[in-house]
C-alpha cells in the first residue's frame, strides 16, 4: 500500500499518524523541524484526551512524565472570583485538565509510534509542493524528492503550507486579541488552587498555565497593539500583575526585556472545504482555534480520531474517495462551528469592553449562574469533552501495543 503522507508533527497529525499506523496502514509522518523541542502554546490535555489515551493503553504511562493537574478553571473579576469549571466534578478517571508541555507529549506519542512498523518519521521534511495528476494529489515534494501519497493529510497548523498549496484558503471570522506569553517561576508557597486562571483588568488580561517547574503568563493585546507594547516596553505589563495577580509580585521583575516575550497573533478562521481529491486538512490547517478555554489541541485530536474512523476502513478497502473526505469533515464541521462562534462571542465583549473603557471581565450576571447547582460540573464537561466528541470505532486498530 502507498503510504499516507501526514505533513506536520503537532497534536492532530501525530495522532491520526499514530492511529493509521496502529491500525497497520503505511504512513510517514514529514515534520518541518528537526525535532519538537521548542516552545509552543498550548499544553493542556483534556479529560476526553486522556480518556481515548487510557483507550489506547498509553495514559499510564504518559502520565508518569511530570505534569500538572488542574482541577479548576477561574475569572478573577474586579468584583471577585468566578470559578465557571470544576473538573474534579467529572465521572472519569482523569478529572483534570494535565498541563504538560507540549513537546513532551509530541516526544512520547512519536516514540510510541516509532514502535510501530507501519510508522515512519522523517524529520527536517519541508514540504515545497504537491504531486498532481488529472486534479488529484497523489503526492508530495520534498526538496527534489517527490514522495507518492495515498492520501496527503495537512496538519501543519494556522500557517499551513499544505493549505497554501492546495489553493484552500482560510476565512477569518474576527478575533480581536493578541496574546504575549512568558514563564515565571512557580513556588512552593503559589496558591494550591491555582490551576487555569484568567485575571482581568482594565484593557487587558492575564491567563495563566499551572506547569510542573513555571506559570505560562500570556498578556492580552489588542489587535495589532505589539508596536505600542514594545514602545511602552515591559513596566505596564510587571505593574499588572502587581495589582491584579499580586501573589505573582515578587517576581514580576523577573521580566526585564519583551524578547523575554513570545507573540501569538490570536486567530479564529476556517476552510470552507477541508479537502481535495486525494488531500485532506485537519487541526488549524483546516479551521484555527482561538487559545481561549484551551481548546486547539482537544479539536485537533478529536479532528484525527475523526479522521481515523473514516479513512481506515476506506484505505483498508483499496483507497480513499471524495465521499471519505467530505465525511470526515461532515463528522466534525459541526462542533468547530460551534466552539468558534463561542469564542467569537467572547472576543467581540472585549471589544465592546475596550470601546467603554470598561475593565474586560465577563458579564456579571454570570455570578449567579455559576452558583448554581450543577453548573460548574456541566460547564467542565462541555470544556474537558467539547461538543460532539468523537469515539474511536471498534475495530479500527489491529496492532495492540507491547505491555
């Protein structure tokens, strides 16, 4: 069998790689970079992926790499704290959110896979072009190197090239929020209940990622407001966290420099159509999620098990078709949708908050919402399990990993 071509190593590709090859299908796995050691933004692992991991005999395992629980999910409001998520609530093994750096995880899930014969890993692979033939890719180029596919499958993210390439252009839907991110020490005497915050005040807020050894800052900007950060330099950040995360005080300082700094220009857009004959988009390729409520990882990886259900047994049966691909992204239009509206919504009231001079916190009728019974637990659930999350079909492995 021509095996499938994943371009792009993030959380989605590495998984469904890892699945088509679990499920005995010849895959390579063409990752830019020469490794995955480097920082990225996102480091949450939901209870719905910890669950399908728990599903594939790797929890366990995975969760003996140092990583941090997080059982809550807080606003902290001029008008005080709001705690809109309790996953210690949840009927599941893994009531918490695991904040692990992403790399870790990307390192453990490839070297599993690399157990695996149907698994190839080609690092410092960048993709230059597409293979065509009568309108169908049947390949791609690397360097001078050209690689036939069964399928390309594009999970290179927000920046893809393979989407790029294929001519299938993403639609911005209007995120209004830039996002500077940096690491602060954690402490033995940090808050026990501090988990995933987000602290608000006047024109700006702070979110905050528990980890093992550091807490991940990330500084909200206004759209395009990096130029007037970098003129003001890192004194209106240090004095924020002084006021409204006071606790973080005595190491404020510690951010002296905005190369210190990484920006995250805050996006949320779709492809109208994941695919093309004989190619298919998955994770922030096919639609980019804003890092608000953590939930880019959770899609990408619900986006793969979707993927994995479909094209499995078509591959299985002699190849994929147009009818696989346009169910795939039937399978998984629908809760895309749905998350970013939701996060539409929420940049849409900073703005609005901002037009005021108002300080960006959410509504305060929220208050007695989330006091009420039950609602924290099913707000956890809609979060740690996003809407229509897929289940992996029985039988769609064939290969047991080794104990």
């Amino acid at each position: 069998m021509t095996p499938v071509r994943v371009v792009g190593g993030g959380p989605g590709g590495m998984l469904l790689a890892y699945l088509l090859a679990r499920a005995g299908v010849p895959v390579t796995l063409l990752e830019a970079h020469r490794d995955f050691d480097r920082r990225f933004r996102g480091d949450s692992l939901h209870p719905w992926t910890l669950e399908l991991l728990d599903e594939l005999g790797l929890a366990d395992e995975l969760l003996r790499l140092p990583h941090f629980p997080a059982r809550y999910f807080r606003f902290h409001t001029p008008a005080g704290t709001l705690t809109p998520a309790d996953y210690g609530a949840l009927d599941s093994r893994f009531p918490y959110v695991a904040l692990m750096p992403q790399a870790r995880f990307l390192d453990f899930l490839a070297a599993k896979a690399a157990e695996l014969p149907a698994f190839e890993l080609r690092t410092s692979a960048r993709v230059s072009g597409l293979v065509e033939e009568h309108g169908v890719v049947t390949g791609v180029r690397v360097g001078d190197e050209e690689l036939p596919a069964s399928l390309v499958v594009g999970a290179d993210g927000r920046f893809s090239k393979v989407r790029a390439l294929a001519g299938l252009p993403a639609r911005s839907l209007g995120a209004q929020t830039d996002i500077l991110w940096f690491s602060l020490p954690r402490r033995p005497d940090d808050p026990p209940e501090a988990d995933v915050d987000l602290y608000f005040g006047a024109d700006h807020y702070v979110g905050l990622l528990g980890g093992p050894e550091d807490w991940q800052v990330g500084w909200s900007l206004p759209k395009g407001g990096f130029a007037a950060a970098r003129e003001a330099g890192v004194e209106p950040i240090r004095s924020f966290l002084r006021t409204h995360v006071p606790w973080l005080a005595d190491r404020a300082d510690l951010l002296t420099d905005l190369r210190q700094t990484t920006l995250l220009s805050v996006d949320i857009a779709r492809v109208d159509r994941w695919w093309r004959p004989g190619l298919l988009l998955i994770g922030d390729a096919a639609h980019v999620i804003s890092p608000v409520g953590g939930n880019g990882i959770l899609m990408a990886l619900q986006d793969a098990v979707a993927a994995a259900n479909r094209l499995v047994p078509a591959l299985r049966a002699g190849g994929v078709h147009e009818t696989d691909l346009i169910a795939v992204q039937a399978d998984r239009e629908a809760a895309i949708r749905t998350v970013q509206a939701q996060q539409v919504r929420t940049e849409q009231r900073v703005v609005k908050a901002r037009q005021r001079d108002r300080a960006i916190a959410p509504p305060p009728a929220l208050r007695w919402v989330f006091a009420l019974p039950g609602v924290r637990a099913r707000a956890a659930r809609g979060n740690a399990y996003g809407p229509n999350p897929p289940a992996l079909e029985p039988g769609v492995l064939a290969v047991r990993p080794t104990p």
